[in-house]
C-alpha cells in the first residue's frame, strides 16, 4: 500500500468526468487499497479516484461505520433534504453549508467486482454523494454556501 498524493482544487483532472472501470482488476484493487490507506493518513472521510490523479470511477468511504470501497457508484434513488457543512482534502482550507439527500441508495462495484447496493442516511449519504460528485468534476464548492476558512482540525473529507 502506499499514500498517494491528494490534487489540489486548480488541477485539471479534478474537473473532468471520470471514466467507468471495465473490470475491477488486480490494479484496481491495489489502487483502492492504496485509496483508503490515503484517505485514513489525511485524515478524511473519503476519497474519489481523481483526488489522486486517476480519472476513474472509484470512491472510499469511512465514516467511522467501516470502510466502503466501490466501483462505478451510481446513485439509484434518494429522498428528503438535508444542509450541514462539509469540506475536502482537494480543497484544504475552507468548509461550506450544502445541501443533499438525507437518504439515498447507490449501486456499484465491490472490490472483487460484484454488485453491490448501499442504503445510507446522514453523514454517510452526504460523504456518499460528495465523492460521486468528484466522478463528475463538481467539487462541493460549487454548490456550498456560506464557505469560510477553518482551521485544520476542523476540515475533513
Ligand atoms: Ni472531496
């Protein structure tokens, strides 16, 4: 396993739209591997695969209910509203108030490339929608308001 480096808001690759993965192969695996072990060093509350420089579509999840790790997430069905304030390893520095789902059910890939769905709620279901939305080059700044600078015990994702 190894840490990887963390894109920072201003690259490029964190504004693209991310490519399906076709087979979760041997050098998915590792590379998930090699995700949640960077997720964990931030610390943060997950990681989508374009944070570190691969332009697919793979995210890590924990927040605190165990380690998530899915291929090709999709978002099937989700309900109700809900704003809180998030922030983001790409974008250190500063948190915003967004408002997501409060509940909703993804369907992907688990890391050995069965289908798998996930029904979450609260924290889990905005950590869930933040990565996905990597997948498609939109960052939380993007849709947050009120964003303000914090200090770095106070930032995660
Ligand atoms: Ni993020």
């Amino acid at each position: 396993m190894a840490i990887l480096e963390i894109c920072r808001v201003g690259d490029p690759i964190l504004r693209q739209k991310a490519e399906p993965v076709v087979k979760v192969s041997q050098k998915i695996k590792d590379l998930l591997a090699d995700m949640a072990a960077t997720m964990y060093a931030a610390p943060g509350v997950g990681l989508a695969a374009p944070q570190v420089g691969v332009s697919k579509r793979i995210i890590v999840v924990d927040v605190g209910e165990g380690l998530l790790e899915l291929v090709n997430p999709v978002i099937v069905s989700q309900s109700e509203s809900a704003t809180a304030t998030e922030g983001c390893l790409s974008v250190p520095g500063v948190v915003g108030d967004v408002t997501r789902a409060y509940e909703v059910v993804v369907r992907g890939l688990d890391k050995k490339g069965r289908q798998v769905e996930i029904a979450a709620t609260d924290f889990l279901a905005r950590a869930l929608q933040h990565e996905i939305d990597h997948l498609d080059g939109i960052l939380f700044i993007d849709k947050a308001k009120n964003i303000r600078e914090v200090t770095e015990e106070e930032e995660r994702e």
